[in-house]
C-alpha cells in the first residue's frame, strides 16, 4: 500500500469538508466558525486552570 502524502491527504480533508458543508452559503458559515472559536477558548481556558490547580496542589 503506498505511503500517503500530506498533499493527498490535505486535499481529501477540503474534499470532505466541502461535503460536510453542503449548500450552506459563506455568509451563514461564519456562526459554525464563532461557535467552533469559542468552545476552543474555553477548552483552552479549562485546561490553563486544571493545570494551575495541579501545579498549587503539587501534582505533577
């Protein structure tokens, strides 16, 4: 089985984005990408405290 390139496998990623997308015109996709902004924020966040809290409490 050959190796798979990045170049492959970027274009079947936008491939099957674009499927997953459908017919949604741009100007509404925007409220998907604030909404995917956001929950990355407050994972981002979640973590920064759970590893403050471990460090306070001396875990490693």
């Amino acid at each position: 089985m050959p190796k798979l390139d990045l170049q492959t496998l970027e274009s079947w990623l936008w491939d099957s984005a674009n499927i997953l997308r459908g017919s949604i015109d741009s100007s509404d996709f925007k409220n998907y990408i604030f909404g995917l902004l956001f929950l990355k924020s407050a994972n981002d966040v979640f973590e920064e405290e759970v590893e403050a809290l471990m460090a306070r409490e001396g875990y490693s």
